[in-house]
C-alpha cells in the first residue's frame, strides 16, 4: 500500500443547475446518478483529473475549482473528494454515461444519487441558490 488515492468528483455549475451524470455500472450502480469524475492518475494534480476526466467522459473544456463538501471514504484506500468545476468550451455529451441532466435545487433533492454522492447535496444546493 502506498498510501491514499483520491477520485475526484466534478459540481458543474451553470445557470443555477448542476450536471449529473448517470452511471451504467457496475450493476448495483446502473442508473443512478453521480457528479463526474474518476481517480486521480499517479503523479497527476486533482485539478488535472478533473479536466482529464470530464474531456473524457463529457467531452468538454473545464477549470477545476476549490473543493466542496467532505472527504468520502471509498474502498480500497481510495477517497472521493468534489471540486467545482467551469465550463470553458464544449457541450456536455453522455460519452460513457446513460444520460445526463441538469438539475436545480428541488430536483437534486428528488433525483436518485449513489449514496457516496449524497452527503454533499446540502453543500450543492446553497451553490444552486435554492
Ligand atoms: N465514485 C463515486 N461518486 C462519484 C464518482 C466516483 O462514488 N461521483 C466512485 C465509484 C467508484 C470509484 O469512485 O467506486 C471510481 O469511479 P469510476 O468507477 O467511475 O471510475
């Protein structure tokens, strides 16, 4: 074991409402929904996987920003941690997503989060501007 790694979790915030996209796996996954991201590579900055992974799976141009919310611990030594994060250039498309969708405050509150996801809505919905 070399010690904790992080994957980062993007908040997209745009007029007032967050990109969530909807995991096709694994199967006890599949079909709920989660902001976007995926681990940290070694030797890369958290900001970095944030841009690499949203190029990746949203195809879009990001910056990352401060961090919201508290640490999740994952399994395996891994933590999830949420960054915001700017549209720079791009449409975000469902590339290794089922879907996507952007929410307001109310429907955050309603949609079917994974549970790792959940703890910060309080945090996302003050940046919503309920
Ligand atoms: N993960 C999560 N919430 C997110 C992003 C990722 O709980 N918003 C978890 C799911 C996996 C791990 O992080 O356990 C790695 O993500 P992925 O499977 O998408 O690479």
């Amino acid at each position: 074991m070399t010690g904790e790694r992080e994957v980062v979790a993007a908040a997209l915030i745009r007029d007032g409402r967050l990109l969530l996209a909807q995991r096709t796996r694994p199967p006890e996954l599949a079909g709920l929904w989660e902001l976007p991201g995926g681990k940290v590579e070694p030797g890369e900055t958290p900001a970095a996987a944030v841009r690499r992974e949203l190029r990746e799976e949203l195809g879009v141009e990001v910056t990352a920003g401060e961090r919201i919310g508290a640490d999740v611990p994952l399994h395996d030594g891994l933590v999830l941690r949420a960054y915001r994060a700017e549209l720079v250039d791009g449409t975000p498309q469902a590339l290794e997503h089922a879907a996507l969708r952007w929410v307001d405050a109310r429907e955050l509150g309603e949609i079917a989060l994974v549970d790792n996801d959940r703890g910060w809505v309080p945090e996302l919905v003050a940046l919503l501007g309920a």
